[in-house]
C-alpha cells in the first residue's frame, strides 16, 4: 500500500503537461521506494537494501537533471526547426522546381 506522501508525489509526477519518460521515471522512483521499504521489513540484508537506496537516488538526481535540461532542450529543438525551415526556404528560392 502506497504512503500518503507516495500518492502525493505521484500525482504530481503524472500531471499532464509533464512527458512520458518523465512519469515512467517517476513510477520507477515509486516502486523503488516500495521495494526498499518491503526489503527493509523483511529485514534483508543491509547491503542489498543500501544498494537499492543508492538506484532509487541515482534516478531522483536523474529526474532532477532532466527537469532543469528540459528548457534547454526545447530551446535547442526550437532552433532546430527554425534553422530547417529556414534552409528550406532557400533551398525553394535558389533551385525553383
């Protein structure tokens, strides 16, 4: 069973303006939370648990990483279209068909 403070991410993790591989890495997050806490009431061994911890806050930081790039790369991708479009348009003047 999920934690209020789980659920809670959860849904801010699936809004609707945020991209697929955004949520699929914030379920990851999710169920590697779960996982940790299952393994630590079994009672595991530490140090599977603590390499468990270590992935999940490997994903955290990516999440992090692609929320603050995510800007960048719209700008970029922008850019991108604009400069082909711009090529285009030379390309259809220059050589007429």
């Amino acid at each position: 069973m999920r934690s209020c403070a789980t659920a809670r991410y959860w849904i801010a993790c699936t809004s609707a303006t945020k991209g697929f591989f955004y949520r699929e890495l914030c379920s990851l997050i999710v169920v590697g939370d779960e996982a940790v806490a299952q393994a630590r009431a079994r009672g595991e061994n530490p140090q599977n648990v603590a390499r468990m911890e270590r992935r999940v806050q490997d994903l955290r930081v990516t999440q992090v990483a692609s929320t603050q790039l995510a800007a960048q790369i719209r700008a970029v991708q922008a850019n991108d279209e604009t400069t082909c479009s711009r090529l285009q348009a030379a390309l259809e003047v220059t050589i007429p068909l």
